[in-house]
C-alpha cells in the first residue's frame, strides 16, 4: 500500500531503529516472484501473478492519518508507544513525502497480487484432486492452504 511504504520510510527518516518494521520487508511472500515460486513448488502449472490495484482518495492528510493513530496492525501500534512529540514528528514527516494537492486532498494506491495456477493430468479431467492438492492463497499465514471441502479447483 502506498500509504504504508511511504509511512514506513518517514519513520525511517526520523526514527531508523523502527524503520524495520516494515511490512513490505518482513513478509516476503507477498512478492511477485515469492509468490510465483510457492504455487509452483506446490505442484501447480501455469502460474500466473497479477496485480489488482485500486485507488483511494482522502479529503484531506487528516483523514489518512487519524486511522494510524488506532494503534492498529504494525503501523497504529508503533505510533501507539511514541511521545506526543516523537508522534507528531512522524506524522509530519509521513504528510511532507505524499502527494497532497494544492486542495489538501491526496490519491493512493493499494495492490493486491492475484495468483492462479492449474493442476495437471488425468486428475483435473475427472475433477479429483489434483496431485498437488486444492489451494488457495493465504498470505496472512504465510503460504498455501487447502480448502476444508477438497474440491479440485483453479486458483
């Protein structure tokens, strides 16, 4: 997300020792590339990776910054623990690196990366399981999982 890259690299800029909480460095997998070779490794073919991208728009810095101010996921908790100063320095740093316009309001990006694959063999013909067996994505835990009712299908 943008809003998060450019977050991440304003606590960076004020605070390194934080700068490496970071989602976009921690979690791998959600790469392209990671994400290409775990469905292959999982026996899948035609792997393709996608993104899917959608625009946000904010009336004004305000609006994106109070959310962060929650203490939710990685980004509300590390402000939750700050100084009211040490907050607002971030908060200021984060606002001066977005693309605010002269209006105050700004547009981000959010991506997604959508990944489909198919299972090869005499398997998908019948609509058995493939060899390599069902999946679906599941990037909050890390990798491929299968799904509860074992139905071969694309993903």
């Amino acid at each position: 997300m943008q809003s998060l890259t450019t977050f991440w690299r304003a606590v960076a800029a004020v605070d390194p020792k934080n700068g490496d909480l970071d989602e976009g460095t921690r979690f791998p997998l959600c790469r392209p590339e990671t994400l290409r070779t775990a469905w292959l490794g999982a026996g899948l073919v035609d792997v393709a990776v996608e993104p899917l991208e959608v625009r946000r728009g904010f009336g004004s810095f305000d609006e994106l910054w109070r959310p962060f101010l929650g203490g939710q996921g990685a980004a509300g908790g590390l402000i939750a623990t700050l100084a009211p100063a040490h907050r607002n320095t971030i908060g200021k740093e984060f606002e001066a690196r977005l693309p605010i316009e002269p209006d105050g309001s700004l547009s981000l990006t959010a991506r997604a990366w959508a990944v489909r694959g198919r299972c090869i063999g005499a398997a998908v013909a019948r609509r058995a399981s493939c060899p390599a067996g069902p999946h679906r994505a599941s990037t909050s835990s890390g990798g491929l999982k299968h799904p509860p009712d074992g139905h071969d299908r694309h993903v």
